[in-house]
C-alpha cells in the first residue's frame, strides 16, 4: 500500500484513504488494484520476456481497459528496471531529474517498489509517493515530479499513455527542490 512523506516536514501519511485523500487534494490520481491476481511466478520475476509481458497485460486487462476508458489512454506497456537492466543507473539519472509532461504520467506496480517525488500545493511544497505491488498513480500533466527506484532497485510496472509515441519529458528548474 503506497505511503507518502511530506519532505519539508517528514510527516508520513500512510493508509489507503488517508493516502488517496491527500493526493486528491494534489490532484494526483490514487487507486488500488489486487496485486495476487497476478500468477505467483511472476509476482517476484524482474527480467521479463515478451510472454511475462503479454501475460501481465492480460491479468489486468479489465483494470487497464477501465482506467483507459475513464481517462482516454489510448496505448501501455510494460516496463521492467531492475539491477539486471542494461545501463540502470545511467537511466535512472535520467529519471532522477525534476520534469513535467504534456499528459499524465501513469505507473500502475505490478511487481516491485518504486518511488514518484512530486511537487505539490504551495503549503506542502515537495512529497514522496512510495509505490508497491497494486498501487496505481496518474501524476497530472504540467505537473513537476519524477519517478526513482526504491532501495531495492526492482520494479515491474504498467505505462498508459494518451500519446501512441509515449511521454516526453520537458525538464522542470526548480530552485526549491532538494534531492534528499
């Protein structure tokens, strides 16, 4: 279940109302889907292949196609970073950089942690959104965040995209921000 830290002041909010109440006040999009619908060999499995991927999309089909309908995605995918990746840190330097984009960015964990770190209200300033296993998060357009890997440096999750070539990240300067 995601859990939030408010960086300026190290408050947690954690619970699955309290977590979606506070991102609705953000305008960031909360919601939970079952994480054991997904078959017990690929609930732990970081390296996919095309199959692992197909049959991902599969189990949560009827989700994907709901959240897509509700919000007007038009394509996904899966992506899968772990220690295996080719390059991974160097892609996550690319990651770890504060950014906006011209449609939502859509990150349903299927497997794995993962951490988006969004700016929000002026009286809340910086927030981290620890993702698990089920949690779903829409991070508006226009919105300046990004999205990191947590300690354990694995994560397999699900990409909806309003734009059939994916998002473009536009680089968001941001004097305010401090990385820790």
């Amino acid at each position: 279940m995601a859990e939030i830290r408010i960086r300026s002041t190290n408050e947690r909010i954690s619970g699955e109302e309290n977590v979606r109440a506070f991102l609705d006040k953000q305008e960031v999009l909360y919601e939970h889907w079952n994480p054991t619908k997904l078959p017990a060999h690929l609930q732990d499995k970081f390296v996919l292949t095309d199959e692992d991927k197909a049959e991902i999309l599969s189990t949560f089909e009827p989700e994907i196609k709901d959240l897509a309908n509700r919000r007007g995605y038009l394509t996904w995918d899966i992506i899968a970073l772990s220690d295996a990746t080719p390059n991974l840190d160097e892609l996550l330097k690319k990651f770890e950089q504060v950014h906006t984009h011209t449609e939502d960015e859509v990150r349903a964990i299927t497997a794995g942690k993962g951490i988006f770190i969004i700016k929000g209200t002026e009286d809340v300033g910086y927030f981290d959104v620890e993702l698990e296993a089920g949690d779903v998060i829409s991070v508006p357009e226009h919105k300046p965040h990004f999205f990191t890997l947590m300690d354990n440096r694995q994560i397999v999750a699900v990409r909806l995209f309003i734009e059939t070539e994916g998002w473009i990240a536009h680089p968001f300067a941001d004097a305010s921000f401090q990385k820790a």
